[in-house]
C-alpha cells in the first residue's frame, strides 16, 4: 500500500523489507572482510610460516623415528650380545668349578701318596732293621754291579752309569701333559716297555724311582715347590711299575728331587727340557727274599 501523496513511479515499485536489507548488507560486509584478510599481506605471510614450522616438524618427526629405528637396531645387537657373553661367562664358571675340582683330586692324591711313601719307608726300615736283629739280612750291597750285571739297552731311552748305580732316563716332557702329572698317550706303554727289560736284567736289585724338574716358574697345579712337583711325577710312574710290571713293590723306592740336580743348564730351553725327567735308578743293593 502506497502512502498518499507517493508520486506513481513508486507506486510502481516494491520495497525490501528491513530484515532482508540487514542481511544483504551483512553478507557484504562479510565478503569485504574476507576479501580484505585474502589480500592482507600479514596474514599470507603467517600462514606460509605455519606451513614452514609444520614442515620443520615432520622432519624432525621423521628424524626422531629414524633415530628410534637405529637404537632399536643397536639395542637387538646388544642384546644378543649380551647374550653371548652371559653364555661364555656361564662356560668358563663350569670350568673353574672343574679346575677346582681337579686341584682338590690332585691335592688329595698328593697327600695320600706322600702318606704311602712315608708308611712303605717305615716299613722298610722296621723290616731291615729286624731282619738285621735276627741275622736274615735281605739288603745286601753289591758294588762291583757294573761288572757282574749286563748293561740296559732299551731303543728310544738314554741310559748312563753312575758311579755305583745305573740311570735309566725318561723325558718327563713324554710322559705327563704339560704342567700335569696326567699321562700323556703312550706314556704307560714307554714306562712297562722299560720296566720289563728292568725286571728281566735286575730282578733282584732295588729300584729307585726318582724324578727331576727345571728351575722355571711351576705351571698352575696343587704343588708348592718344585719337590712336590717331583714327588707327584715319581708316584705316577711308581703305581705304573706296581700295577703294570713284574717289578715287586718291595724293590721300589720314590724320591722326588725338585730342581736339585740338572743334567744341564736351566738358562736354554733344551737344557730345561733335558733336566725334567723320571728316571729308574738300579742300584748295587739287593733285595731278594730270606730263604726258609
């Protein structure tokens, strides 16, 4: 409806509404705002900042999970690292317990066998001793052996006289493992070989079982001295002699020397070799049984 007084155009026309003229001139605004901030040089340059951090960002990201991958890697290698070394700890704890062990066998050994020595030496001192009383003496010296008596000949074995006794030599290098007194192969066959052809010339003389080392450093053992060491070499050959030979235990003697008596210098290899040996010892004293 047109107000009097209108002229006739506008009554020809239609107007807007107030609501929808706010919204138009909103929405215009709206568009001058937005186009105004797309055109801000500010703000184009914040967002290529932004976009520059978040690509600064990745990168580090992707560093840090490169960094984590390679410290995995290296915590795996450690790990079976770590692995292997527990095992050959866990190995070489077996074989101390067995080297421990071994030292107190050995250790034992020693002192049962020095015990039997010294019980067999009583026991040769009682008999002699008594059989002199009763006037049946069974040791009985015989000095002139080397004439009455053939020489030993025995293939691979030095052999020398002594004054009154002959000295049949066993390299101690080829009897026992090195810094052992455990036999090496074919020692017992060398020492029954020996003490056959002993048994066979000398059946009734004493036999000294008598055995000699170096002067160098002693190798890991039970032993305290070099004597001791001796002793333990003398013994293994002794229970060879008794078990394996037709050598009678009452002819035997052991005596461990030590580094008391070289045959050479201890200052070269080849002498110390030379002054590590057992040797059976056949002495002008024999023993043979009383008769009756």
């Amino acid at each position: 409806m047109f107000a009097e007084g209108d002229s006739p155009q506008c009554k020809n026309e239609r107007w807007l509404s107030p609501p929808a003229l706010g919204l138009i001139v909103g929405l215009a605004g709206m568009g001058l705002f937005l186009a105004g901030c797309a055109s801000n040089p500010a703000t184009a340059a914040a967002q290529a900042q932004s976009a520059q951090q978040q690509a600064a960002l990745n990168r580090q990201i992707e560093e840090y999970q490169t960094r984590i991958t390679a410290l995995d890697r290296d915590n795996q290698q450690l790990q079976g690292l770590l692995a292997q070394a527990q095992q050959k700890n866990k190995l070489l704890e077996d074989q101390l317990a067995l080297l421990r062990k071994q030292l107190s066998d050995a250790s034992s050994q020693i002192a049962r066998l020095q015990q039997e020595k010294e019980e067999k030496e009583k026991q040769v001192q009682t008999l002699t001793a008594s059989l002199q009383r009763s006037g049946t003496v069974t040791i009985q010296p015989n000095n002139s052996l080397l004439q009455t008596l053939p020489a030993v000949n025995i293939p691979g074995v030095q052999v020398r006289r002594d004054g009154d006794v002959i000295r049949v030599e066993l390299p101690a290098d080829q009897l026992f493992e090195s810094g052992a007194f455990q036999f090496r192969p074919g020692a017992v066959q060398m020492i029954s070989s020996v003490a056959a052809e002993i048994a066979r010339l000398y059946p009734e003389q004493m036999i000294g079982v008598e055995a000699f080392t170096d002067n160098g450093p002693l190798p890991p053992g039970p032993w305290k001295n070099h004597t001791q060491m001796s002793v333990s070499w003398a013994a293994a050959v002794h229970d060879v002699l008794v078990n394996q030979s037709n050598l009678k235990p009452e002819q035997l003697v052991v005596v461990g020397h030590g580094a008391s008596s070289p045959l050479m210098s201890n200052g070269t290899p080849a002498g110390r070799q030379r002054n590590r040996r057992v040797e059976l010892v056949i002495y002008p004293e024999k023993y043979r049984a009383a008769a009756g």
